[in-house]
C-alpha cells in the first residue's frame, strides 16, 4: 500500500472509498457474466448484431472490473474475494436473462447500464475534489457506460422500428 498515494485523499477516508469501490467491482463481475450469458442464450433478429454488442460490453465490464481492483489495492483495500458475495454486495441487481428474445435481453442489458450510469455518476460526485484518482477511474468508466447505454438502445431502436415496419407491410 502507497502510503503518500492515501495520503492524497481530501476529505474523505480511504475505507469509505474502498468499500464504495468493491460495491462497483462486485457489479462490473455481475455486469459481465450477464452480458457473456446473454450473448450465449439470445435468440431472434439481428441475434449476431446483439452478440457483437454483448460481447464487446462484456470486455468492457471486465477491464473496468479490473481498474477498480486496482484502485481498491493502492488504497489498502482488498476486493471482493468470493463471487458469492457479488450480489449480496451489488448496487445492481442481476437478472438472468429468462426471457432470451432480442429486444428483451437488450432492455435487460439497458437496464443495467443505466444502473451502473447512476453508480459513477454518484462515486464521481463522492470522489470529486477529495480523491483525484479514483475520481479520475469512476469518470472513464462512466463514460464507458453511457456510451453502452447509447450503443444498445440504438440497437434496440432499429430492431423494433424493423419490427414495426414488417406489421405495417403485413395489415
């Protein structure tokens, strides 16, 4: 642990940073088990575009998990050690995608992002002006995370404009 690293925290203790971070890293592993579970069982139209988008998230999920981790180890912390305790020490919740058609895995997929929007926004406004780096990490990610909001409810919106579009021609 860097101790002159902590010591650059203002105004903010590195345990409340630490335990705010393994709540983010226990939803990035969730976040990317459900994307790499939901590019396995979606089912429909345009499956291969949301395959492509899932797994790519996926990857994302992975590399944020992994940025968070280290931060919680330059802060004297230690992540979440047991994948039991993901969703016990989640901020958002998983849901298994039942329902694996299209437009349903990617409202689920929507959902979690806008979930995971609302977690950096709130550890940026925490972390700003008191803990330069891990306000620094939880922006990145943040941007991440808006940019997959966006780039499934684009893929969401052509899907079902494409539906609509088949049920007007068919009347």
């Amino acid at each position: 642990m860097a101790k002159r690293g902590i010591s650059i925290l203002k105004g903010i203790e590195a345990t409340e940073v630490v335990e705010l971070l393994n709540k983010a890293y226990c939803d990035e592993w969730l976040a990317y088990y459900q994307y790499f579970v939901e590019a396995k069982v979606v089912k429909g139209i345009m499956k291969d575009a949301a395959i492509t988008e899932l797994l790519e998230h996926a990857a994302d999920e992975l590399r944020h998990a992994d940025m968070v981790a280290e931060r919680i180890l330059q802060l004297g912390g230690t992540p979440t050690l047991h994948p039991n305790d993901w969703t016990k020490n989640s901020n958002c919740d998983y849901e298994a995608p039942e329902d694996a058609s299209v437009l349903s895995v990617l409202e689920q997929a929507i959902k979690g992002e806008q979930c995971a929007i609302s977690v950096y926004s709130s550890l940026a406004d925490i972390t700003k002006g008191k803990d330069i780096v891990t306000y620094d990490i939880v922006s990145q990610i943040l941007a991440d995370e808006v940019e997959h909001e966006e780039d499934l409810q684009a893929l969401h919106d052509d899907i079902g404009e494409f539906f609509a579009e088949i049920k007007k021609n068919l009347s």
